[in-house]
C-alpha cells in the first residue's frame, strides 16, 4: 500500500489515495509533528489543537489523537515515538524524506539551489520539476488564517515559504539567461509560483515568452499590467528595453552562446553584418550584450544618459551615423560600459563573420576599444583576415574593390547577405565604368539576397534600384519577381499580383523566365468555390511553351502542382478527375533531391490538389514531407502553408493532441516572421479552437475585432485574399451564433450575402440547416427539394474535401425535418442516400472551410439520420463512438450527449438516459447554448 502524508494546502494522510483522517484534531496533531521534526512534550500540541476555553488536563485528551494516527501509519514503516520514552512526541520512519510532501519539496528545493549555485541549469530543471509537484499550496492552509498555532508551525511554514519564493525566482533568472522563456506559462500556472510577494524574475521571462509567442502587443498588454500593479519599476523599464530591443531586430532570446574549450569555456557573440554602413557590426554588438544584460535581474543599470545612447545607436533613430571624434570616442566608451559588467563574469569572444567587410571606422572603434578592455578576457577573432575594403567617391576604387569580390565568388566563395550587399555598392559606385547589365544583375543579387535574409524592405529598395536602370529584359523580369517576393512577404498580396503580371509580360519571349513568373502568379489566393480560367490559360500556355530538358524540368513539376490545385477549385456537380490524376503524376515526378523550395511548392499545391478526392491520412504524409522541406528551404511562407496543412489533415482525422502543437508552432513563426495574412491565418486558427473548446467569448473577440476589421476593410476593394477572408469569416461567425442559439439574429444580418455565395454547396446546406434551427421547416423543406434537384441527388459529388461538411450539414437539417414533419417525403427519402455517403467518413471530424469550424465527428451526424431511420441500435453505437472522438469540446460532446439521451428514450431507457440529458444541460448553461440547454433540460 503506497502511504502519502500531506501538510501542503491541505493536510491528509493517503493510503493508496484513500484519505484516512476525518477528525480537525487528528489532522492538526499531524502538522505539529510534521512541522517539528523532532521531539514534542505534549503541552506543545495542546494550544495547536483545542481551542483556548478547553479544560486545562488535556494530555489525556491529546493521547487518542496519536494513537489513532499511530494506527494508520505503522503499516508503513513510521511511528509516533513515546512521549516518557523520547521526552516527545515524534515521527520518525527511514523514509519520511518521501513520503511527507513538505520534506519532498525541502530536498528539490535544495536540490536545485545546488545545481543553480553550481552554473547546472540542465539538473537543477528535473529538481524543480519535483518541487513544482511537491507544492500543491502554502503549508497547512486548510486551517486558514484563523489557525491560532505558534511555534513550531509558524517557523517551519515561514522557512518553507522563503524557500518556495528562493527557489522559484532563482530558477526564473536562470531561464531568463539561458533563453528558456518557453517554460513561464507552465510555471506560472503551478501552485508553486502562485501569490509570491515577490516574482520580478518569472513575471519578466513571461513578458519574454508572450513576446517571442505574440508579438509585442501582447508583451506590451503584460508591461502595463505590471506597472498597475506595482511591480519594481526597474523590472518594468528592463522588459520595456527587451520589447524595444526587439522591435530594433535585435534576436533578445538568444542567449549569448556557452562554448567550452580547452577544459574552459567562455561565451561567444557572432556578429554578421546585413546593412553595411560603417557602425552597424557595433549596433549588433550593442543590441545584443544589452539584451544579455537587462535579462539579468543581478545586473544594474547604466545612467539614463547611456540608456538613452543605447537606444537611439541601436534602433537607428533620427540621428545621423555617428561621426567626429569626440562622437566616436562617446560610442566607444558606451561599448565599453556595456561589456565591462559581461567580462567581469566570464570570458567572451566576439567573432567577427566576414571580417573583411569591416569598414576603416568599424575597425577603428574595435581597435580601441580592445586597448581599453585589454585586462579583461575579451577576445576577437575575425572570421577573414582580409583588410577591410571601403568604398570610395571615385568610380575606379569601387571597381578595383567589385572586381575582387567577383573573382573570390568565381573562385567558390559562398554569396552571403553582407558580400552581395558590399558588390551591390561596388557597382552602383562604378556604374558608369561597368556594363548596365552587370549593375542591374548586382542589385537584382542584393535584392535576393536581403529578402533570403527577411529583410523585405531592404529588398524593396535593392530591386526598385535596379529596375531604374532599365536592364536588359531577362533581369527586368527577374527584378520585377523579386519585388512581388518582398512585397507578398510584407502581406501586400494585390501589390505583389501586379509586380508578377509586369514580370509576366516583360518576359515574353523568354519560355522558362515566364514560366517562372507564372507560378508566382499562380501562389495567389482563388476565390473559393471557383476556377479561375485566366490563370488556367497563362498555366497551360506556358507548360505548352517550355522545352524539354533539367533546367525546365522543376519548373515544368511547379506549373503541373499549380494547374492541378486550380483545376480542382470550381464545386460543379460534374466531377473532372483530370485534376488529381495531374496531382498524383506530379507527385511521382518529383525526387527528393529536388530543389527543396521546388518540392515545397509541388506537395502544397499538389496536397491541395487532391484534397476534395484523397483520404485526410494520405493528405496528412504529403503535409509531413511539405514540412520536412520547408524546414530545408527556409521558407516562412512554406512552412506556414504545412502547419495549416498539418492542421487541417489532424483535425479531420481526430488527431487533437497534434492540432494543439501546430496551431502553437505556427503562433510561433507568426510572430517571428510577422505578415499580414500570417496574423490574419493565426486569428482564423484560434477562432477555430475557440469555437471546439466553447470558449466564445474570445472567438467574438477576435470574429467582431480584428477578423471583422481585416474583411471590412478590404469588402469594397477587388484585391486578391478578399473573397478568401470575406467567406472564412461568415463561416466563423455562423457557427458562433449557432452555438449561442443566435441563428435568427444571423439570418436577418447575413442572408443575403450567404446568398451571393450559393455556387458552393455548403452555404445553401448552411441556410438549409439554419431555417430548421429557427423552425422554418416549410421553408426548409423547400429548400431541400431545390438543393438534391439542382444536385441531382448528390450524383457525382467529390468523395472527400468539401462535399463532407456539406453532407453533414444535409444531414442534420434532413433529420430535423424528419421530427418536425414526419411526412416530408423529400427528407425521408434523403436519409437513406446520405447515410451511404457519410458511412465512409465515420471515424473522421467534420472540419468547416480551409479551415473554418469543427463541426463534429461524423459520427453525430450519421447517428442523427440512424435515429430518424429507427436504427437505434446503430445510431447509439454512433453517438458512443462521437462521444470518443470530440471529448475535449465541451459544446459539441454536449451536443452528442443530447442526441445519445434522445436515442435511449427512443430504446426505452429512460433511466440512462437521464445523466445524459443532466450533463448536456449543465454543460450548455454554462457555456451559454441557451436553445440546447433548453432542449436538454425537456429530456430530465
């Protein structure tokens, strides 16, 4: 029998989780002893444990209590010594350390102070872990404040107290040093962190974490909530520092890198230079040992004055690039006052990558700045031993320095970020001594260069450079790409577009240059529902148009992955397979030694391609290996586009667990990689798990906030995602206001432009279900007869994709019919035709939209037509396996516990189906499904 003695919150004896105490006095008697941890003479109990009017001869009275814990723990090796025998009571046992919760957590709390005190960050980790679980809340607090017990109690939950307050603010420092920011919301939400009097260093890592998760609206919301509530303001100024940092670009998570050479180890900062001027390696530097230093809570502050340097150097500000000797020598005694606190603690080596591009004043300030540091272990080491090259006013330095850096490429040297900027302004200071083509092919690599390096608007500025030069028209093209690039990465979806016709039409004549820029035509969002023929065209002229051979080979596979995926847009009832046939020949041709970006963009398109006609298990192994090479490619764009793949495939196949890590990874690379249409992806995301936990009131916070500013604003505007958002949307709020039985409000606010959508499916089926949930059954019924003819009976539909959630809307609104007009003959020969068609998704979720709304197990729905049927037996075989499937959201099991009741009064159960009923009411109440609660409450 396993024995757990609790003094921690509450105050128990468990024997195989069996509480064992019952009597205040028993329990009491225990947190003395526990408290002590020596010997007691039994007067020492007598004040803890009666009230102060009891008769006075209490030792008589004290003698049952212990013999009655005695009972219970002497099976498990601990004792209560004799008071004559030990001049006291006291427990003792060989194990106590582990089985009493405060001494489990004394010895992790110990633990981990060690590992801390001893630089052990890895071990202290599993430590606190053991403490975080020891502590379930402050010691003895079951009694409350009222508990008028003195020594030893006090002391010992005072002791225990200090500890837990050491314990979880050493650890949070330590997180905060090492970048470890992820663990905050974990921590936080424990018993352990919860009402410290202090807690600078765990609320600072949680500004940290909300910041690399959120963004900086989020950490600046958590700034302000700690400056209302009286935090340290010196803690509040250092998270304010770290936001500013980063929004300057400054990576202020990174911790500086621990290297260990030589039995020894010191820190090491690489510097790479982006933006070439001559201070910006010293801004890298600065940013970066002040992120290190307001991230440690032991670090004071500089003077106001050096702070205010700090931030104008680094951010770029107004201010000129500093220049003059006397700015010159106040930037490098900022430097220095910024590494002398580092030194002091640790070795540090600045590493200087591309060390020849290091201008005669960058070089300059390092020169002096290690003379004044020279006794301190800072150490340099630059990456080329070259001498810097700066470009100079007249046209043949600029060009002797290109011409070096093009022979060092010809010769292998690989084409950073910072060299191709360097050549970029070689040539345009040699422009008139070199060919017009070689300038505008400079900038044009630039331009990549900088956007590879998520710098879009400086790529912006490279190919805008470059077309004002007016080259020939191969690069013309080529830059005209590269600005859409930037430009789509910025969100500026209908500017892109354009940039992409014109480098279209500026590559006529050139078949694989307009290939090309086909495919990036081709990346735009299509109006859902529809095929757009225009794009059609421009993809089948130019596959037309390509020769055979390897240099067309993977744009040939782009073209086929994208003619597939828009083939497949239009919702039309005949059925055109050329399209997926197109998508699984595609798939075949591709190789996995492929250009990464390549396989990127042939399984996106192609998984799309397939995604009305391939089971969600096929599509989520295509979404696997979509990730994997965006992984490879460095694609922000790519890899988002395989999170929501990866979603979307896991919701469909109940694969919850998964959906909740994507959804957190792709909030992650939303905010480190900020663009519109990824925020915009990340709202609809959210909504979606807001709308399957039941937690509305944050899905119409973002559905009436942003989602609904984001479609307004682009409502009158024929710009490209419109239709997309507009549509994702009205998908979201529908299903909203369904859950909160507001279908009537939906229906005189947004029927009409349901209506202009009626070419897809799923919004009749939506305004079909809907005119049932307000009992508009003559009506619903009419439209149910126009729907199955305009149809034809469902005949030719996709097996998968859309047809699925439009089927189980059918079904729903098909079975309502049947209760309230159980002589609708339409609807009753429609349950047997869309039973045929659910039955091969049973074990799926209904997933709305790309993605819109969880709809439920298909289960539900098929149950649904099986009750109207009469199969009970099969409907509450459905309904059991549904109630599996959508455990973990509470709107939807209530849903299915409703319809299960209704199945087991159709059985005769009436008994059993009761608790259903009671549940599916209590459920809906709380989270405020008025109609549902209502429905359920008629069943008790």
């Amino acid at each position: 029998m396993g024995l757990d003695i609790q003094v921690l919150a509450g105050v128990q004896i468990l024997v195989d989780g069996t509480p064992q105490l019952r009597r205040t006095q028993e329990k009491k008697a225990l947190a003395v002893l526990v408290a002590a941890r020596g010997p007691l003479r039994p007067e020492a109990f007598l004040g803890a444990i009666w009230d102060a009017g009891h008769p006075t001869a209490r030792d008589a009275l004290l003698a049952p209590v212990i013999a009655r814990l005695r009972r219970i723990l002497r099976d498990h090796g601990v004792a209560i010594t004799s008071a004559r025998q030990t001049r006291g009571y006291q427990l003792v046992g060989d194990n106590l350390a582990e089985l009493v919760d405060a001494y489990r957590f004394e010895r992790a709390a110990r633990e981990v102070l060690d590992c801390l005190e001893a630089g052990d960050y890895e071990q202290a980790s599993p430590a606190y872990e053991t403490a975080a679980q020891a502590w379930t809340g402050e010691p003895f607090a079951e009694f409350g404040s009222g508990w008028s017990a003195g020594e030893p109690m006090r002391g010992y939950a005072g002791e225990l107290l200090r500890v837990r307050e050491k314990v979880v603010e050493q650890m949070a420092r330590a997180a905060l040093m090492r970048g470890r920011d992820a663990c905050a919301p974990a921590w936080s939400a424990r018993p352990l962190a919860q009402g410290l009097e202090r807690h600078d260093a765990l609320w600072l890592l949680t500004v940290m974490d909300a910041l690399r998760r959120h963004g900086v609206t989020a950490a600046e919301e958590l700034l302000e909530e700690g400056n209302k509530d009286g935090l340290d303001p010196a803690t509040t100024t250092r998270a304010f520092d770290l936001i500013s940092l980063h929004e300057d670009g400054i990576d202020v998570h990174r911790p500086l890198r621990s290297v260990t050479s030589g039995g020894e180890t010191h820190a090491e900062l690489v510097v790479r230079c982006r933006n070439l001027d001559d201070l910006s390696p010293w801004r890298t530097v600065a940013g970066s040992i002040w992120a290190h230093l307001r991230r440690d809570l032991s670090h004071g502050s500089i003077s106001p004055a050096q702070r205010r340097l700090i931030a104008d150097f680094v951010g770029g500000g107004d201010r000129p690039v500093l220049d003059g000797g006397r700015d010159l020598g106040q930037l490098i005694a900022l430097l220095e006052a910024l590494l002398r606190p580092v030194l002091r603690t640790m070795p540090l080596v600045l590493v200087f990558d591309d060390a020849h591009l290091l201008s005669p004043v960058a070089r300059q300030v390092l020169d002096e700045l290690v003379d004044r540091l020279a006794e301190l272990p800072l150490e340099v080491s630059l990456a080329d031993g070259s001498p810097p090259v700066a470009v100079q006013d007249d046209g043949g330095s600029a060009l002797s320095a290109y011409r070096q850096m093009e022979e060092r490429i010809a010769q292998g040297e690989r084409l950073t970020t910072p060299v191709a900027v360097q050549m970029a302004r070689h040539a345009q200071a040699a422009q008139r001594l070199l060919p017009v083509e070689t300038v505008a092919a400079a900038l044009l690599a630039a331009a990549r260069a900088e956007r590879q390096g998520y710098s879009a608007a400086a790529a912006i500025e490279w190919a805008q450079a470059g077309l004002a030069l007016g080259g020939p028209a191969t690069v013309t093209a080529d830059l005209l790409m590269t600005l859409g690039d930037a430009r789509r990465d910025l969100g500026e979806a209908a500017e892109a577009s354009r940039q992409y016709r014109n480098a279209y039409d500026a590559a006529e004549g050139h078949p694989l240059l307009q290939a090309t820029t086909a495919v990036r035509l081709a990346r735009q969002w299509s109006d859902p529902g529809l095929v757009d023929e225009q794009m059609i065209f421009l993809l089948r002229r130019a596959l037309r148009a390509l020769d055979d051979g390897p240099p067309a080979d993977a744009v040939r596979l782009q073209l086929q992955a994208h003619l597939a995926h828009k083939s497949t847009m239009s919702v039309a009832t005949a059925t055109d397979l050329s399209g997926p046939a197109l998508a699984r020949d595609t798939l075949d041709e591709l190789k996995p030694d492929d250009d990464p970006e390549v396989r990127c963009e042939v399984l996106n398109e192609c998984r799309w391609g397939l995604y009305d006609y391939a089971s969600p298990g096929e599509l989520a192994a295509i979404s696997a290996h979509l990730r994997k090479a965006a992984i490879e490619a460095r694609s922000p764009y790519f890899e988002s586009e395989a999170l929501l793949a990866l979603i979307i495939d896991h919701i469909r196949l109940g694969r919850l667990p998964a959906v909740h890590a994507a959804v957190k990874e792709h909030r992650s690379l939303v905010a480190e990689h900020p663009r519109p249409q990824g925020e915009w992806l990340q709202g609809v995301l959210d909504t979606m798990m807001h709308l399957w936990r039941g937690t509305f009131d944050a899905a119409a916070g973002w559905l009436f906030g942003p989602g609904r500013e984001a479609v307004d604003s682009l409502r009158d505007r024929p710009v490209i995602p419109a239709d997309t958002l507009r549509q994702t949307w009205q998908g979201q709020t529908y299903w909203l206001f369904r859950e909160l039985g507001r279908t009537e409000e939906l229906l005189a606010q947004a029927a009409d432009d349901i209506e202009l959508d009626a070419h897809f499916p799923i919004w009749p089926a939506s305004l079909l279900l809907a005119c049932c949930d307000v009992g508009r059954y003559d009506e619903a019924s009419d439209r149910l007869a126009a729907f199955l003819a305009t149809h034809q009976n469902l005949a030719g539909w996709p097996p998968q994709g859309w047809a699925v959630p439009t089927l189980a809307l059918l079904a729903e609104s098909v079975a309502a019919l049947r209760v309230a007009r159980p002589g609708d003959t339409v609807a009753a020969e429609a349950v047997p035709l869309l039973r045929g068609l659910l039955a091969p998704h049973r074990d799926e979720l209904v997933l709305a939209g790309w993605p819109v709304a969880v709809m439920g197990p298909v289960a539900r729905f098929s149950g649904l037509l099986a009750l109207v049927a009469g199969d009970t037996t099969a409907a509450l075989a459905d309904f059991t396996h549904a109630a599996a499937v959508a455990s973990d959201s509470p709107p939807i099991l209530a849903r299915i516990r409703y319809d299960h009741a209704r199945a087991l009064l159709q059985a005769g159960d009436p008994a059993a189906a009761a608790p259903l009923a009671e549940r599916a009411h209590s459920v809906a109440s709380r989270l405020g499904m008025p109609l549902l609660a209502a429905a359920a409450g008629s069943l008790r």
